[in-house]
C-alpha cells in the first residue's frame, strides 16, 4: 500500500511491528524480507515519488574542514533513494551503479590502522552477499579475475603478488525505485508513506525504549508511528543527525552516552593518480579486462589494488585503481575543451575563456572528430571514464591511444576528530541542520603515496611500461576537490563495546531495546569500495535478527 502523508489527518496514529526509516537501498530490502509475512511493516519516506525541490532542501548542511562535496547533492530524497540518481552507463541502455564486496581484511583488526576491525567476519556476511547479488540483479557472487578472464581479457602479466588484479559489478538502478516500489505496493502487511519526515524519536524516560516516531508531511501537519522496532536507514549523515536530534529524553542525543554518535565520518576519496604508458602498443588491444563491458550478460570492470599480504607488511590501507585509455594530450585538452564547450551552449553560456578553449579545440580538431563520429555511431564516450565503457570493442587501439589515465577508489582511515554534529541553523520543519566535518588526513596521502610506487615499480617489474605519478602542487597525491563519493560512512559504528561504538553486532544501538540502524552509518572502516553491496547484505542479515527478535517478544507476551 503506498500512503501520501498530506492525506493523512494531523496527530493520526499508525500501528505497527515493524517501522523502517528511510527507503533507499537498506530500507527497501528490509522491508522485502517481510513481504507477506505476518508482520505490519511501515516504510518511511522524507521524499516522494518524484523529485520535491522543497523536500531535497532538507538535506542542506554545513561542511567545514577540507573541500568536501555538498551534501544535499548527494543525498537524495525521494523513493528509492541515491538509486534514482546512479549514472553509470552498463549496456543494453541500462544505467546502474558499481558493486564490490568488502575484503577479507577490511573486516579485522588491522594493528597499523587504530579504530579498525568489525565484530563480524567477511565469512560471517558471504551468504548474505550472495543473496545481495540476486536482489542488486548483479551477476554471480564472483569477483576474482580468474573467474571473468578470457584469452583476449587477462589479468596484467605482474612479476609478482604485491599487486592483484580483480572486479567490480554492476547492476540497474530501476530495480529499487521502480520494480520494488511497484512489488511492495501490493502487499497488504506493508505501508509505504511517502512525504513523511520523521521529526523526533521519542524514548520512555529511561531512554531505553522507543515508544513512538513524530513525523510530518508539512510543518503545520503531524502524525506519530508505534511500532514494536524502529529501524533508521537514511544514511551516514541523517542517521547520526536524527539521533542527535531526538534530544528531549537524552539531552546529548539517542545512544549518544559517550559522545559517539556522529563521528568517525568518513568517505572514499578520488585520487588521479597520473598516467600508466605501455611499453608495446599492442597492449591496448589485451587490456579488455578493464574496461567496462558485459561478460555472459553481467557489466564488469577489471580493477588492481595490493593483495592483503602487502598491505599488512607495508601497513597501508586499501585502493582500487582503475584505468581509462586516452589519447596523446593535445587530442586529450581538446576534448576536455569539446565538452566544457557543448555544456556551456547548453545552459546557453560561454567559458570564461572562449578563445583559448576554442584554440584547444582546433589542435586537437582530429581526435575531436573521431571521438564524435564513434560517440554517435558506436555509442562511445568522448572521453571514457566511471559513466561508460566499451572502449575494447573497437579495434586498432593502438592508434588511438597513448596512454591509461589511472584514479584511485580509496580507503579513508576512521577519526573520531571527522564528525556529524548539529549545525545551528534549522530546516523548514525546525530541525536543526547537519554539520559535517570531514578532513582527508595525511595517513590515508601517505598510504596513497606508497601504493602509486608499488604500481609503479610493478608495471616497470614486469616491463609493462612507465607510470608516471601525478602530484598535487605541494608534492601530494592528487586529491579530486570537492573531494568525497557520496559514500558517508561510520557514524553510528558497530562495536561489540558501547564505549567504542553505537551499535552491536546486530545494529541495535546500545541501551536503547528497540531502536536499530542500517546501512553505511554501521560500517566501523570503509574500505575502497561502494558501499551499496555491503549494505544490501547487513539489511538482509538484520531482517533474520529482527524476525527473531519479534517471535521472542511474542513468546513473552503469551
């Protein structure tokens, strides 16, 4: 059943089991687990169906520290979730978005990266990753190269271990928004409210049992959901802010008894790590493994990164580093200087500096012409990178590139010092805002540093040609600013101790019986990777824990 909150009378009341906050991805499979069971389920939803420019504005924060992106842009209020907003181009006219699980190691203890180790195991979470892959319509459950290698799409010939090369995956946005909207409006246990900004978690006295949510359609009209859980799966930024919002019972915020909640932010920097040259042109035409393509139906993308044993020797964190084929750098700044070009007549403006972007243009006008011949006959991108691939289909390579483009995915190391905490500005519904403080560190530039020498001296190892590092203008790596992926991790970390996180193994936030989280807010390290795969998995494993939970609330009561 799908419910518009404006249609609902101000101070009703909704009963029911279970309540989940948020429909993106993490609230969205939860409330799948319960399709046709005997459980009442209700979805939350700030947003609607469509787009609400006035609802969007409610993800408006402060950000302070280094340049990080805004977050209204990146959160995404509407059914769905950031799942309406994927952009990357997977073939058959799909767009989707990039799949990976985390790695053995991002799940321990790590004794060079304080903060670190989850209180599960990657074995711990594997069969839920599998069944995450069937709901993200993503491929099998495999991502090592061997799996996906080909005679004309092999791993880099490498001399040694300290490099590995294995994949990512892709899946379609609709299947959230769309496909599962239309699947949970059918079910008679499941309410889906749209237009329903939760205001306020109310917690008995103690503060050790949520009794009730306040939510709104608009400022002037309210209701309330009961409901025997509550679930929060609205993101690494408004999970911590909504806890800390709901300050009447806890004056610090819910769950907040040691200053927690909200800290440890972190996201995945973009780092362009400089440009990889082979050595044998012919390379080009063998390197089909990383491009992104289709391989017996299923959009992969061929990745390299250190094995685990290097990292543990060299204490660094983890990367992936993707490559992208270019051409010689005046064809390179002229279709850089293309595409500023045709963006600026589209919002019917001109650049800045016309003159020498069209002189750009001219001295490169060869590589132009071929780059839009191949867009609109072969479907090609004018510069390939993170939205499209299908470079490898096209033959003779070799003449059309010069050299790789490498960026690095990468890992932020936790610090409680990166934080969530409430701004003093309030949003229209008198809420007050987030702040967000995120700073990328020098740990994770030096980890960065030292992982672009190990590729570089492997490539030259196994005479694959030269990479040559790219470096900011104070001898660092290149940072993309305004940094950060959208992938707002750790801010309701999961740990065993209520003094070390927010959460417990099963994302109950401590002290409080009812009240669990969901999503990237739990993660206590990020990793390298999207998060969307992982948190597919913790909500499939929480609806398990959260049937359980309910059955023995039942056997109580009788």
């Amino acid at each position: 059943m799908l419910i518009d909150a404006h249609e609902l009378s101000s101070e009703q009341v909704i009963s029911v089991d279970i309540c989940i906050v948020g429909s993106g991805p993490a609230g969205i499979t939860l409330a799948r687990e319960f399709l046709g069971q005997r459980q009442q389920v209700c979805l939350l939803e700030s947003g609607g169906v469509e787009l609400n420019p006035q609802v969007q504005a409610l993800s408006q924060a402060e950000t302070t520290g280094d340049p990080y992106l805004a977050p209204h842009l990146t959160r995404h209020r509407q059914f769905g979730g950031n799942s309406n907003i994927w952009s990357i181009k997977i073939g058959n006219g799909e767009i989707g978005v990039r799949y990976v699980p985390l790695d053995e190691i991002d799940f321990e203890q790590r004794d060079w990266l304080p903060y670190s180790g989850w209180p599960l195991t990657k074995a711990d979470l594997d069969p839920f990753y599998e069944r995450a892959q069937v709901v993200c319509q993503a491929g099998p459950y495999a991502y090592s190269a061997d799996f996906w290698q080909t005679d004309d799409a092999a791993p880099l010939p490498l001399k040694t271990d300290r490099l590995v090369t294995n994949v990512f995956q892709f899946g379609p946005r609709h299947v959230f928004y769309q496909h599962y909207r239309e699947e949970l409006k059918q079910a008679e246990n499941i309410k889906i409210c749209v237009n329903a900004t939760v205001l306020d978690i109310e917690a008995d006295e103690l503060a050790q049992t949520v009794k009730r949510l306040r939510v709104a359609s608009t400022p002037d009209r309210q209701f309330w959901v009961e409901a025997k859980v509550f679930v929060l799966a609205t993101g690494g930024i408004e999970n911590a802010r909504l806890l800390l919002a709901s300050n009447q019972q806890q004056p610090t915020g819910l769950g907040n008894h040691h200053d927690l909640v909200g800290r440890y932010f972190m996201d995945h920097a973009l780092v362009d790590g400089g440009m990889f040259t082979p050595s044998e042109p012919g390379l080009y035409d063998r390197m089909a493994l990383y491009d992104l393509r289709r391989v017996n139906n299923a959009p992969i993308l061929g990745r390299l990164g250190l094995s685990k044993q290097t990292m543990q020797q060299e204490h660094l964190l983890n990367f992936a580093a993707v490559l992208f084929p270019r051409p010689s750098q005046r064809q390179f700044d002229a279709i850089v200087a293309f595409k500023g070009l045709a963006e600026s007549l589209l919002d019917k403006t001109l650049p800045s500096h016309l003159p020498s972007e069209v002189f750009k243009i001219l001295a490169g006008l060869d590589y132009v012409v071929l780059a839009s011949y191949l867009a609109a006959t072969k479907h090609q991108s004018l510069a390939h990178g993170f939205g499209r691939g299908g470079w490898s289909e096209l033959s003779n390579n070799q003449r059309r590139f010069k050299a790789f483009q490498v960026f690095f995915l990468t890992e932020q190391a936790p610090d409680p010092a990166n934080r969530v905490t409430l701004s003093s500005q309030r949003d229209s519904f008198g809420v007050p805002k987030a702040e967000v403080h995120w700073k990328w560190g020098d740990f994770n530039n030096q980890s960065i540093a030292r992982s672009q020498e190990i590729l570089a001296e492997e490539l030259s190892r196994a005479g694959l040609g030269t990479y040559q590092i790219k470096r900011n203008a104070n001898g660092q790596p290149d940072v993309c600013y305004p940094a950060g992926l959208a992938h707002h991790l750790g801010t309701t970390r999961m740990h065993p101790d209520p003094k070390q996180g927010v959460v417990d193994v099963n994302g109950r936030v401590h002290g409080i019986s009812n009240l669990f989280m969901t999503g990237s807010s739990v993660f206590p390290t990020g990793s390298y990777a999207n998060p969307t795969l992982t948190i597919v998995a913790l909500s499939l494993r929480l609806a398990g824990h959260l049937t359980q939970v309910l059955e023995q609330q039942t056997v109580e009561i009788h």
